[in-house]
C-alpha cells in the first residue's frame, strides 16, 4: 500500500496526472448518463427489443473499426511528433479526413448489399441501416488529434455534451417497446453534432485548414496505419462476436444479460484507458518506461480492488440497473471482471511499451494471434456443443490472457522496460 501511495506521489510530479485526474473527474459525469438511461430502457424496450439494439450496434462495430482505420494510434503519434509544425498537422488532419470519409461512403454500399441479400439481416434492415449513421462520428470526431497534442480535455466535453443531449431525448421521446428506432437515431444526432463542435475546434484553435491533400500523402497514411488496423479487426472481432453468437444461438435476451456485463466491467476498466491515453503522447515523446510501469503498477492495483468490489457487489449493482429479471448476468461479471486487473497491463504493454519502443509488429500480432486463439476456441465450442453465454464469456478472458502472455514474453526478452 505504502509503495502504491510513492507511485502517486511520484506520479503527482508529471502535469500528466492532473490531465488524468480532470480527465477522469469529467469522464465520471460522462458515465453516469449511460447509467442512467440503461435501467429506464431495459425496463421500457424489454430485453429482446434491448438485445436487438446491441445485436444491430455490434454489426456496426466492424464497419466503426474499418472506418478508423488504425489511425488511433498512426495519427496520434504523428500529431504528437509533429505539433508544433502547422503544415505537417494540416497534412495529417485533411488526409485523415478524407480517407475516412471515403471508407465510410463504401461502407454504407457494402451494409445496404448486406442487408437487402442476406435474409438474417433483411429482417432487420432499417434498425442496421439507421444504427450506421453513428459512423459519421467516427469519420468528423477528431479524436486522434487531440490525443496527439494532448488537449483531451475537449473529447470528454463533447463527449459530455453528446451524451447529456442524447439522454434528454431518450427520456422525453421514448415511451414505449416500438420507440426502439428512436434510440440509434438520437445517438447518431448527438454524435454527429459533437463531431461538428470538434471540427470547429480544430479551426479556430489550431487553425487547421480544409484541404485537398495529395495522393502521396493519402498514400502515406495508409501505409503507417495499415498494421495497426489489422490489428483492431483482429480485436473487434474478438469483442463483437460473441454479440453475434450469442443473438443466433441464445437469442436477444441472453444478449441483453451479457451486454449488462460488458457494460459494468467496461465502466471499469474506463479509468485504465484514460491513464493509457494520457500518457501516450508524452511516452512517445520522451520514451518514459519508468513512467509507464509506475502507471502499471496502479492501474493493476485498481484492477485487483475492482475485482474485488464487482464478485462482492454484483447481484445488488445488477439488482439497481436492471431489475431482478436481469440477474441471470451475475456470474457473466464474475468471468468477465477478470479482464479489469488483466487490462492493468495488456494496455500499457501494447502502445505505450511495444508501439513506443519501435515493435508495432509484434503489438499488432499480438492482437491478431490473440484473435486466431479465440476463433479456434469457438470452433472447439461448436464441435463440443458447449455454447453458453457463459462458455462465450471464458473464451474472452482465455483470448485476453494469451494476448498479455505474448506482449509480456516479447517486452521481457527485449527488455523494453528498462
């Protein structure tokens, strides 16, 4: 306890954990709106009409990944490389810009292709097609930029006010189990009018001027961000299919239990993921590994409390979001909290150590090797007739623990934390 309180203490010294400090002060008020609207819609919609909205946004989730294309990491490092040179962040911003913009007019090509040829999805063709249109957030919400020059503050504030608008809407329109439409289209407005906001930012602040780029430079940014998106393929597949599993399997109710887990273990694993953020551009800046195993060393610490805290507290936290109908979802958070204190190193092995150091690759294998192993696992299921909302949610730890296994061995063998 002592030593974790010196890692603070030490920590206290870096303006970067203040910045993680208001991040997470204000990213605390972000989350409470998400926890405010579940119980009132999982009680209004149902659970299927609820399954059926978490079935439709995990399609979508692939399309949202392509759509990034990598540059979460790409393009924040060069943002943050190239910060104080006006033309370079130009370059980056408008070709960042426009390949996405490109990938997302494909995309919807390729969704309406699916949905009118596939008979699984024609049948629910238009909550698909509306839930889409939150991928134009992905394409106008800088968020790469500001991460790179280390100006997040403005993300949780548009994320705050996305959300706080998307929640007013939810409570004064949806009345009803036909109201489910409502939900992804309010979502889209509010993303849509943050992104907006964010673009506006990008002008007046950084005076980011709107133009054609290059098609070398285009070019360019494919090619560094190339790696990293296979990458994040590798890891949305291993997230979003067991939506898709669990919907043809056990049906939209079962998807509903698993998706209340999800969403109380993300919740806390958010905190990890903002100390990983924060430090990000300032690793890459200054190659800080003793900063970066001070930031394992707590996160891993709050993971372990977390843990903890969710085996203990489960059945009342599920009780108070979902009512008693929702407590099938118990020992869903028991196997799926495991990957809180597992996250307290996986994150900060990957970008902030392998990235930093100069092995993208064996990051991005790590992610896709990871992928393999759990598709192998839920082909073993299918053999094994073993499928289970439960036996899904083993898989997903077992793939987490392989992905640490790997970065952990590489970081060692090349010591990358000295």
């Amino acid at each position: 306890m002592s030593e974790t309180l010196e890692n603070i203490k030490r920590l206290i010294k870096h303006n970067l954990f203040r910045n993680f400090f208001s991040l997470s002060a204000l990213q605390l008020f972000n989350l409470l709106l998400p926890i405010l609207t579940y119980p009132y819609l999982i009680r209004v919609l149902g659970q299927h009409n609820y399954g059926m909205l978490i079935f439709a946004n995990s399609i979508i989730q692939y399309f949202t990944i392509i759509i990034n294309f990598g540059f979460n990491i790409s393009a924040t490092k060069d943002v943050s490389v190239n910060r104080k040179n006006i033309n370079k962040l130009n370059e980056i911003t408008n070709s960042v810009l426009l390949i996405k913009f490109i990938i997302f007019f494909v995309g919807l090509m390729i969704l309406l292709c699916l949905t009118f040829f596939l008979f699984e999805l024609s049948r629910y063709r238009m909550l698909i097609l509306i839930t889409y249109t939150i991928c134009i957030s992905e394409v106008i919400f800088p968020v790469w930029f500001f991460q790179g020059v280390e100006d997040m503050k403005f993300i949780t504030y548009l994320n705050v006010f996305t959300k706080v608008f998307f929640t007013i809407l939810i409570f004064i329109f949806v009345q009803s189990k036909d109201d489910y439409l409502k939900i992804p289209i309010f979502n889209s407005l509010g993303a849509f009018f943050g992104g907006i906001f964010a673009l506006t930012i990008l002008v007046k602040k950084y005076k980011i001027k709107f133009l054609i780029p290059s098609l070398s430079i285009i070019q360019k940014q494919i090619t560094k961000s190339l790696p990293y998106f296979f990458s994040r393929v590798s890891a949305v597949i291993t997230v979003e299919t067991n939506i898709i599993i669990i919907a043809n399997k056990m049906g939209f109710s079962n998807v509903a239990y698993y998706d209340l887990a999800k969403k109380i273990v993300n919740i806390m694993i958010i905190p990890i993921n903002i100390l990983n953020q924060v430090i990000f551009p300032s690793v890459v800046a200054s190659k800080n590994m003793r900063l970066v195993k001070k930031s394992i060393i707590l996160a891993f610490v709050y993971g372990l409390a977390v843990f903890f805290i969710i085996i203990l507290f489960s059945e009342s936290i599920i009780t108070a979001l979902g009512g008693k109908n929702m407590l099938p979802a118990k020992y869903l958070i028991w196997i799926l909290c495991f990957s809180v204190p597992l996250s307290g190193i996986h994150y900060f092995l990957g970008n902030t150590v392998l990235v930093v150091k100069g092995y993208a690759q064996i990051f991005n294998r790590s992610v896709i090797y990871s992928m393999i192993f759990y598709l192998a696992l839920v082909v073993l299921l299918f053999f094994t007739q073993l499928f289970s909302i439960y036996t899904i949610a083993i898989i997903v730890i077992c793939s987490n623990i392989f992905d640490l296994a790997y970065r952990w061995y590489h970081v060692k063998k090349l010591k990358l934390l000295k």
